[in-house]
C-alpha cells in the first residue's frame, strides 16, 4: 500500500512545526537527527510540488488562446 504524501499546505505545515521544535533546542541528538530527516524529505516534496506548479503556470501563460473571465461577453 503505498502512502499518501501531504499536500503542499500540509507540508509546509509540518516543516513550520519542525523548525520551532528545533530552535527551541528541547529535542536529544537522536531526536533533533529525526526531525532534521524528516524536514529535509517534507523541503524535497515542497520543491518538487512547487515545480510543477510553475511548469503549469508557464505553460498557461505560455498558451496564446484567449480564455474569457467568467463573466465577460454577458
């Protein structure tokens, strides 16, 4: 069974509770090694996420048809 990988929102989220963990500096070696591993996996899926979304933003912005907001032409 594979495991899902979080959204982005979810991810960012969980960086943002990693980072606090650690400048608090409450966390062992062990611990803080951990939480270092996992926020480094989380940055990576951000990184990726967010390259995909700017490939489909420049391929939007790349595609010369006109598309009408929704209420133009009424």
């Amino acid at each position: 069974m594979a495991v899902k990988k979080p959204s982005f929102e979810q991810a960012m989220g969980r960086l943002e509770e990693i980072v606090g963990l650690l400048e608090r500096g409450e966390c062992g070696l062990d611990q803080s090694l951990k939480l270092f591993e996992e926020g480094a996996k989380l940055a990576g899926q951000c990184e990726e996420l967010l390259g995909k979304a700017e490939q489909k933003v420049t391929l939007l912005l790349a595609d010369d048809r006109e598309v009408p907001f929704e209420g133009e032409g009424e």
